[in-house]
C-alpha cells in the first residue's frame, strides 16, 4: 500500500470514528418524565407529525424512548397511514436486541406489526407476528398476562378471516380464560362475544351469532362514551 493510499484509508477511518462518536454522545440514556409528558401532548392532539420531530430531536437509548416511537407507529396505523406506521415498525425491530428480557417493546411491536400485516390482508404473516407476542409473553411474563387479551382476540379474527374456525375458537377460549381476572372489564368481555358472533357468523351459525352479539350489547351502557364505538359495531353486523 503506497503512503497516498494509506493516508486516505487513516482519514476514512478517523471520519468514521468521530461519526460514531457523536451519534453515541446525541442519545441520551433516560428519557425523562418531562420528555414522556411533552409527547403525550402531542399525540393528545393527533399532532402525529410534531411527535416524530420531537422524537427525533430527543434521541434516547432509554425502552420507554423507544416505546414512544412504537406508540407513535401504532397512531400511524390507526389513522391508516401504513407508510409510516410500517417504516418506524421496521426500523423498531432492530432495536429490540438491546434489552434484556422482559422488556414491552418486543410483545408491543410484534402486536402492531401483526396489525399491520392483517390490514393488508397477509393474514400469514399477522399471525406469525401475533404468535411472537404470545410467546413472548406466555414465556416472560405470565401465561394469563392481560397484556394478551388484545392478541389473543386479534389472532382469532385473523383465523376467522382465513376460515380456520378451530383456532379462531381456540384464542378466544384462552381471551376467556384471562377474563376471569379482569370481570368488571365490560367492554373486553363484550368486545370477545362480539369476536365470538363475527366467527359465528362466518361459519354460518346465524343463531349464535345473533345470540352472542346480543350477550355483547347487553353489557354495554350506551351512556358510556367508550362503549359507544364498540355498540355501533355490534349494531352494523
């Protein structure tokens, strides 16, 4: 190697190093109190743009920094934003092999990224990420985790989707189960009878399925705001 060429790899290097260096020194361990606050007004007011500034301007190594871009995701998704939903959850999964176990990012992640692939119809590939989650989960923190009754009644849809009514069943079985903990939680156990008469219905039980959407709207109190969005969606079966 001549001396031009030796000096020209030493500078390469030396660049590379001292760009490693300060984006180390950018992120923050902690994310603080201040800073969880200061997001959770932006997403009060769907300000999901000023969210994803004030996220990366706040660079932290912290699992609730990253929680936060995994909540931000979630938003994306909700509002049917797939494009970035999809590029934040992606880039999330690179981060979870920096904490130990348990940890929320991964169960979390893999819930939404099960959400994502079950908008667009990849019903395989939601039902992998949603068996992550349980895994994860059942293994690392409890078997009758309520943390679970969301992917498990997700995952039932998805196989009721793809007309596989045993497993379907078989989630909401274990939904149910996990319900014996929560019994004042009304509107999970009518969010589960109200899975149970979307099954039904597919399978073509119609009697069922009227008397479980019937068992659903029944728990529910109209009054309630949050129980408003729930009724409508029994009432539009």
């Amino acid at each position: 190697m001549n001396k031009k060429v030796g000096f020209l790899v030493l500078l390469l290097l030396s660049t590379l190093f001292t760009a490693l260096a300060q984006e180390g020194s950018a992120a923050s361990p902690d994310f603080s109190d201040k800073q969880l606050e200061q997001y959770h007004k932006f997403i009060e007011h769907k300000s999901l743009d000023s969210a994803y500034r004030f996220l990366n301007a706040n660079k932290s190594n912290s699992v609730d920094y990253y929680l936060c871009w995994k909540d931000l995701a979630f938003n994306y998704w909700a509002k049917g934003d797939l494009s970035n939903s999809t590029s934040i959850a992606f880039w999330l999964k690179r981060k979870t092999a920096l904490f130990d176990n348990p940890n929320e990012l991964y169960p979390q992640l893999h819930h939404l990224i099960g959400n994502i692939y079950f908008t667009q119809n990849q019903l395989d590939s939601a039902i992998a990420n949603y068996k992550k989650t349980i895994h994860y989960r059942e293994n690392y923190t409890h078997i009758h985790d309520t943390a679970l009754l969301d992917t498990y009644q997700n995952i039932s849809q998805v196989y009721s989707f793809a007309s596989d009514s045993s497993n379907a069943f078989y989630y909401l079985e274990k939904a149910k189960d996990i319900l014996y903990l929560q019994s004042n939680n009304l509107l999970q156990i009518a969010s589960i009878y109200g899975r149970y008469g979307d099954s039904y219905l597919r399978l073509g039980y119609y009697k069922l399925a009227e008397n479980s959407f019937k068992e659903a709207i029944e728990l529910l109190d109209s009054s309630k705001l949050e129980h408003q969005l729930e009724l409508s969606q029994f009432y539009m079966q």
